[in-house]
C-alpha cells in the first residue's frame, strides 16, 4: 500500500508543477490544439496515443504505435477576429528497432508549428502617427522519442526550441 501512496503523491506533484509551468508559458501557439480531433477533444488527449497528433500530447505514448503517422495542418485561423492571421502544423513519426535497446520498441517524432498574425499598423503613442507595419509570429520545433521499457509501461522525452518574431520597428520613438 505505501508504494501506491508514494506513486500518487509523486504524480499528483508532478501534475501541480506542469500545470505551473504550462501557465507561465507565455507562448500563444501552445495552446491552439494542433488537430480537428484534439479541437474536438478539448484538448483531452494524453491517453489517446493513437495518431500523429500524440507527438505534443504524449511522447511516451507514441511507443504503442505501430506504423508510421504524420498529419499536416493549416488555417486561416480566427479570420473574423483578424483577418490575416494564419496557423499551420506538422507532426510525424516512426517506430524503429534499435539493437542497443536490447529489442525494446522505440518511436521517433518530430513536430513544428507556426502562428502569423499577419500584417499590423504600429502608432506613435504620442502623436498618433502610423509609423510603419509589422508581422509578429511564433513558432516551435520539437522532437519527441518514446521508449518501451516493458508490455506496458513507456517512458518519452520530449524537446522543443520556441520562436518568436515580434518585429521590434528599427527606427527609434522620438
């Protein structure tokens, strides 16, 4: 019984420092749901090891496929909000037999994905006068690998570089 406690009072911390951390992201294409099934989902897709899409939602996970997954995603994402503001997405993977593993299946996957604003006005706070345009962006690029360590249990590891474009105008506030 005592192992069982330590395992849910670990779990339970880990879920409290993740949801911590995920709130102080600060990256807003986090947290568009890559696929039409995850947006359906409500996001509610850590279990669900099935598609391509377990790329983001979970790396270990992506072990139990066997085949080969990708998907390809892209919008004119809330264009009544903003017109010009475009999403687009990429995940895919594949399982390998690795021999140093000792027979142990092993998936590979990678991911990117990208938000454009499109095009906005910049003013003078001051006087009011437009100043010229920018186009802010973010962006990530990730790769995950998930390793089976017994019948079921998998353990994955993912990384991920964050990019953001904010287009600082060159010319300076007079």
């Amino acid at each position: 019984m005592r192992p069982v406690a330590v395992a849910a009072l670990l779990a339970v911390s880990a879920s409290l420092v993740t949801s911590t951390l995920a709130r102080d992201v600060g990256m807003g294409v986090l947290m568009i749901w890559p696929t039409a099934r995850s947006t359906a989902l409500a996001g509610a897709m850590t279990g669900l090891a099935d598609e391509a899409d377990a790329t983001y939602f979970n790396p270990a996970g992506l072990v139990f496929q066997t085949t080969a997954k990708a998907y390809i995603t892209y919008d004119n994402w809330l264009q009544d909000l903003y017109p010009g503001m475009r999403y687009a997405s990429a995940a895919g993977g594949v399982p390998l037999n690795l021999r140093f593993l000792q027979g142990r299946r092993v998936y590979i996957a990678g991911s990117a994905a990208i938000l454009r604003i499109g095009k906005m006005s910049v003013y003078d706070e001051r006087t009011g006068r437009n100043i010229g345009q920018v186009c802010p962006s973010r962006g990530e690029i990730g790769a995950r690998i998930g390793v089976m360590l017994s019948d079921n249990i998998a353990v994955g590891l993912g990384a991920k570089l964050l990019m953001s474009q904010d287009a600082i105008p060159p010319w300076p506030y007079l």
